[in-house]
C-alpha cells in the first residue's frame, strides 16, 4: 500500500501545538511518524543528520519522546518544517 507524501504544514502544526503545550510528546511523536516526518529527514541528507539521529534513537526504543522532542527542537525541527511549506 503507497503511503501519502508528507505534508509539511501539517506536521509544522502538529509540531507547534507540542510547543504550546497542546499535545504530550507520546502522541506528537506518533503524529510525526505518521505524518512521514522521517521521510522529509531522510531526503534532507546532510542538512537534518543531527535530525534524523535523535529521530532514530527513538524508532529503536534508546530515548523517550519527550527527550527526543527536546532534541528535535535543540536541532532547529521547526524551522526545518518551516523552510518545507
């Protein structure tokens, strides 16, 4: 089954509702997964390593969601999503 492209705008607003505080970091990473977040960081390359490493340290149960959000947002994941609308 093809899985629909990412769409970053809404995996920006899924992102900033996290930030404000709307959403626990359980259900925003979950919202990322299945927004194909990881796709974006892959095809990105180089420029969201950093991105795709705390991402991974995640996919294989080594950090919890709310360190790897810490992560994400240390490595500049919302003006990564941004740069993508």
């Amino acid at each position: 089954m093809d899985r629909p492209p990412p769409e970053p705008a809404k995996l920006l607003s899924q992102w900033e509702a996290w930030e404000r505080g709307d959403e626990l970091p359980g259900r925003t990473m979950a919202n990322l997964k299945t927004g194909e977040a990881r796709v974006l960081l892959e095809a990105a390359g180089d420029e969201a390593a950093e991105l795709l490493a705390a991402w991974t340290r995640w996919e294989k149960g080594q950090s919890v969601p709310a360190e790897v959000l810490s992560a994400l947002k240390a490595g500049g994941m919302r003006d990564f999503l941004a740069s993508r609308t």
